[in-house]
C-alpha cells in the first residue's frame, strides 16, 4: 500500500512525508488532493484486493466522473474490486501474433534473406499467441540475418520453448502467479495437467481420479466433496490464467503449450534439475530413449499416445512415483519384471493399451495408491494384487476380455475409495462360486466412496441391486450381456447414480422403475442426480414405472438419453418425466410407431411444456415411426439440431410458425424425405427449409 500512495503522492506534487508520519496523514493527504479532481488511475499487475480508501483514493462514480483502471492476472481480484466492466486480453490470433513478432524482429532482418519471412512466420506460429513470447522470442531473433540460424530456432522450439534464448525471464514473470496460487494443493494438482500431451482436452472426472490417486486433495467424506474440491482448483487455476476452458464446457479443461512448458520447467526446478520429468509423446514414438532418462532423478514419467508395443529395460528409479502412460494401444507386451525397479512409485496409469496380461510385479509396488487397468485386453488379475493393501484408486472397467478375479482379492484391498469394477464375463468353463462371492467381497469395502461398476452376470446383479451400500455409492452402473428378464431399479438405492448403461441383454424384457426407500420420504424423486442414460440393444425391453408420485419431478438431472436397437418399444412416453432433457438419440429401434403416445393409460400426458430443454433430437433407422406426438406443435424454445435418417413414415414434423424461434440451426435429413414432409402451411415450410441441410 505504501507503494502505490507514495507514487500517486509523487505524480500529484505532493511534498515527501517523513517516515514517522502516521498513515491515516498519508491517506488523507492524497485523499484531500484527489477529492476536487477527475482522475485516472492505472493499477498494474494487481494480485489482491486493494483497498482505495485506505490509501486515498476516493472512490469512482458518475459526479466526479474518474476512473481506476487495473490489470490483473486474475479474475477474483475483478471481482473483489467490483469492477464494473472486465475485458479478458485473450492470445493473439495468426494475424496479429505476425503483426507484433513483424515488429520486434525488425523489417531489415526479415528482408535479408527471401527465405526468412516464411521461416520467421513458422517461428512466431510456435509462439501460441502469447504476446509476452511473441516480443521475447521475436527481439531475440531480431540480429538472425542467415536462414539457418531460423531453422535451429524452429528445431528448438520444437523441442522446448523453455531452452530458447531468455524465456526463463518469461517463466520467471509466470512463476508470479504460480507462486501467487493460494495452497501447495493448487500447485502440485497445476503440475500434473502438464504431464498430458501438447494440445490435449483432459477430461475432469479422470483428473479428479488421478488427484485423488497422486494424494493430492486429501481426505474427504464422500464424492460430491472431492467433486467440490476439485472444481475450486481448478476454477482458481483458470482464474488465473494458468489452464484454459475447452469448448465453453465445464467437463474439460486444457493448458496452453507455453504454460505447459512452464509447468515442466518449475517442475524441474526451475529447469536447474531437468531429469526430474521424464515425457515422450506422439505416434512417432515407437522405442523409449531410457539412455535420456536419469534413474536417481526422475520422479515422474509421463508416456501418452505413444506407437510403442512393449516396455522393458527401465533402469532403477528409486525415487520415482508416478508413471503415466495412458492411451498406448500398440503397447501390448510388459516385462514382467519391469515395475521391480521402481520401488516408490505410487501412481501407475497402463489404461487404454494392448497389454494382455498385469505384469507380475505390479503387485511387488507395495507403496501404490493408483492402478488404472481400464480399457486393456487383461484377461484376469493375479492372485498376489491383493497384497497392493494401499491402492485408494483402482479401475480395471470396461476391460473386454476379463474372465478371472481370484477369490480374497477385492476383500483385501480394504483402503480402496474409488473402484472401477467389472464383474467377470462368464464363459463356458468360468468359476460360478467365484461369482458369487464377487459382491460379497465389494461388500468388505468399507471406505468405498466411489463405484464404476459393470455387470454381466444375473446373479451378481440381483445381489448388488439388493445392497444399498454399494448402490448409494454407485455413479456410473453398466449392465451387459445379462439374461435377466426384469431389472427392477429402485428409488431408495441408486442416490448417487449419475451414468446408466444397459446393452447386449437380449433376455431383458422390463426395466422396471420402483419406489422402494429406506425410509418414509413422502416426496421421492426417480433417480434424481442421473445425468446419462444408454440403452443399446435390447430387442425385448419396455421400460415401465409405477405410477405413484408422479406429481413431483424427476430425473431432474437427466439431460442425455441413447436408446439403440430396442425393437419391442412401441413408444417411449416416459421421456416426459424429463423435464430437462436436452440430447435425444433414437437408433435403430424397429419398433418404435410414436415417441409420446397421447393415451392417459401410462399415467403421464405432454403438454407445451414437453422437451422444453431439447437442444438435439436425433431419430436414425426407425422404419415405422410415424409421430413424434400428436399435437400440431410443440414449442421447443431450446432446439438446436434435427437429425432424421430412414424414417420413411415420418411425415411431420411437430412444428409450427412458434416453434424453436431463435434456436433452430440446422434440419438434416434425406432429400426426398424432406421433400414429403407436411406442413400446417407453406409460410412454415418457408420458414424451416432456411435451416435444413
């Protein structure tokens, strides 16, 4: 504060205040200077809140007509300070970023040579709009008059920004902020986003996995807790500038490349112990360069998207603690000795590749908190997994081909709160009684706060659906390949559940919704926190309900609904028990005659209200359809997109001249579907055929 009054104090001519001067003396002395003016005050570089009436500045307003301008790294000091208008300075486009590399370079040197301004156009691209890189890299460059000293530039850059002639003065200009980052949490979880690939949308629900694994967010008490926790992190990580938002979605988030690289270099220590980090990435990878790897250093290993088909030969690591190696899908074969030589590790990511089997001395990392397995071609987990007694996170779901969960595993992994579980396929020679004692072992898990789970089994279903334990801790339920006639799923059960999957059941007659409570809740809601639904061939299914409460609203949270080659469903009107709904696929269901049935007999009836939250309507391969609803029109005051596909008996639309106003960007289907469809009159087909495609 003293800062900031004794520069105002000096651009107003104010006479110095000895140091013994009080501070309320200093404040009202620029305050009884500044009181009589209009005033501009520009605050740069402000990292919390400011006080102005402390420091004397009276506050702006339309009588004295001033202003206080600040920049700031982050969006909670705007916010703090009640601006009134707040412009976010995003990265330069290709045009601009040319502009401003063009003048920090210098004409004179992009004239020397005819092939410099192409190479320096390549340069600045490898800038990613940041203007603090561009003017750096740029006045670096500015004396290259021979085309081979731009083409290193590019190799380097290429490489890592990071070796470039004075970006650790930019890193060191970052470093503020990350050292401005308000605990250790935010910065140890901002330094795992750069292990992922240059370019890469990282999904939050796998972050938070992979924080929880790291031991990075610490104890809480359920999964909406570490949910909350995780979204405060990194809305302040985005608040200041250090990752991004992906396509406007609160689901994804992505790090710019130079922050990135930034990232990597704090990591390091500020590049002064470059071995801590060890990361290969991209197809053109098929062997690993362990020769670049330093064993007594590395600390994390991060190997993504690689075209490598086998690990073996990695030197001891003893102080090495995460190896990420997700999404390797040529990577088919491990040594099974490989894991001996990192005794610390504690965080282990294989999902996503090729490998057939766990290598065996997996279950020799006695240290290991994380073991992602999911999305692999493993056909059983080893017997001697169970001695991995400090795994919280575990996930081998979905794995295609897993057949063998040896009995006593699960039951000894009593730590586990996060499990992605897959119960076994059965085969013609599987283990019955290790079937049933699957569900009684997830039963021993008592610290469980979180469960994927995927079931293929009739009898492993039955027992779970029966325990509300597992199920209240259930958030994403998968069943397959089940012969099962009727699935009842209850109220009472499934709180938590947010992603429903039920696929391949071609014995499943009724999915059947029930009130069933553990206690006397008089307003009970359907499955009020699911978010997804994905019913895939189900050739026998119809889904009924009971009736009862049905004047309260539920599946409040449902917004996505996949129903794929269900044939026995004539109509589905309890979509109308959605109220926001907002992406509709049908697929493939030769069944299907109406989508909302205009008889009362199911209990529920659609009015202009229905689908008012409908943003996409997808109807693909439905040979018998003929309506949508019998009404003439239904609103649709949130419709962006119809998509419809040999649907021959579709021959209305409900549609009118009120209908998706101001939403409606596209119609897509068949020409000479489009050309049969009915219309009230032809001022409405006027009006829809701008938007069909």
């Amino acid at each position: 504060m003293e800062t900031v009054q004794e520069a105002i104090r000096e651009r107003l001519g104010l006479m110095p205040r000895p140091e013994n001067v009080s501070s309320i003396s200093r404040t009202s002395d620029i305050f009884n200077a500044l009181k009589m003016k209009k005033f501009l005050i520009l605050l740069d570089d402000v990292w919390k809140e400011i006080d102005l009436v402390s420091i004397g500045i009276p506050l702006p307003s339309v009588k004295n007509m001033s202003k206080i301008v600040l920049t700031t790294r982050s969006s909670d000091v705007c916010h703090a300070m009640e601006a009134n208008n707040t412009i976010e300075v995003k990265c330069l486009n290709q045009e601009q970023s040319w502009v401003l590399f063009q003048k920090k370079v210098g004409r004179q040197t992009l004239n020397a040579d005819p092939e410099i301004p192409m190479l320096a156009k390549e340069v600045a691209r490898k800038c990613h709009g940041l203007p603090i890189v561009l003017i750096t890299v740029g006045a670096s460059m500015a004396s290259k008059t021979n085309p081979r000293e731009w083409k290193s530039a590019i190799s380097d850059l290429n490489k890592s920004i990071a070796k470039f002639p004075d970006m650790e003065r930019v890193f060191h200009l970052l470093k503020f902020s990350y050292d401005k980052l308000p605990s250790l949490t935010h910065q140890v979880c901002f330094l795992f986003c750069a292990l992922f690939p240059e370019d890469y949308s990282i999904p939050i629900v796998p972050l938070l996995r992979s924080w929880i694994g790291a031991g990075y967010i610490g104890s809480f008490e359920d999964y909406e807790e570490a949910l909350n926790k995780v979204h405060n992190i990194i809305g302040t990580l985005q608040r200041t500038c250090l990752l991004e938002k992906w396509r406007d979605t609160d689901d994804w988030v992505k790090m710019h490349d130079v922050i990135r690289e930034f990232a990597l270099w704090i990591a390091c220590e500020c590049g002064q112990e470059e071995g801590k980090v060890f990361m290969k990435s991209g197809n053109a990878l098929t062997e690993i360069p362990w020769t670049h790897l330093h064993p007594t250093v590395v600390q994390k290993i991060s190997l993504m998207r690689t075209n490598i088909s086998h690990l073996e030969n990695l030197p001891t690591c003893p102080n090495l603690s995460i190896f990420f190696a997700p999404e390797n899908q040529r990577l088919n074969h491990i040594i099974d000795n490989f894991f001996l030589s990192t005794p610390a590790l504690k965080f282990l990511d294989l999902s996503g590749s090729g490998i057939t089997k766990v290598p065996t001395s997996i279950c020799e990392l006695f240290e290991l908190e994380y073991l992602l397995l999911s999305n692999t071609e493993i056909t059983s987990l080893p017997y001697e997994m169970r001695n991995l007694t400090k795994l919280k996170v575990l996930s081998f779901a979905p794995t295609k081909l897993l057949r063998i969960i040896p009995r006593g595993v699960m039951m000894n992994l009593f730590n586990l709160e996060l499990l992605g579980f897959q119960s076994p396929i059965s085969s013609g020679d599987f283990d019955e009684e290790m079937h049933e004692n699957i569900i009684n072992e997830l039963q021993c898990l008592k610290q469980l706060k979180y469960l994927d789970i995927t079931i293929s089994d009739f009898k492993d279903l039955e027992k779970f659906v029966s325990d509300p334990c597992l199920c209240n801790c259930t958030r994403v339920l998968r069943v397959r390949g089940c012969k099962k006639i009727t699935l009842r799923l209850s109220v009472g059960h499934f709180k938590q559940l947010r992603n429903l999957v039920i696929r391949n059941c071609s014995k499943l007659q009724e999915l059947f919704f029930d009130w069933i409570t553990n206690n006397d809740e008089k307003e009970v809601r359907l499955f009020e926190n699911l978010e997804k639904m994905w019913l895939r061939n189900l050739p026998k299914l119809v889904i009924s309900w009971d009736v009862r409460n049905l004047q309260y609203e539920h599946f409040r949270k449902l917004h996505l609904v996949h129903f794929e080659e269900c044939d026995a469903m004539v109509h589905i009107t309890w979509l109308l028990l959605i109220p926001n709904l907002q992406s509709l696929w049908i697929v493939n269901c030769g069944g299907l005659k109406e989508i909302l049935s205009s008889s009362e007999e199911f209990g529920v009836a659609y009015n202009e209200n229905s689908f008012s939250n409908l943003k996409t309507m997808t109807l693909l391969g439905l040979p018998n359809l003929q309506s949508i609803c019998s009404m003439n029109a239904l609103p649709f005051p949130s419709l962006e997109t119809i998509l419809v596909r040999r649907c021959p008996k579709l021959r209305r639309l409900p549609l009118d001249s009120n209908s998706a106003k101001n939403t409606l960007k596209k119609i897509k289907g068949e020409e000479e579907w489009w050309e049969g469809l009915e219309w009230e009159n032809e001022s409405i087909k006027a009006r829809f055929i701008q938007m069909y495609e």
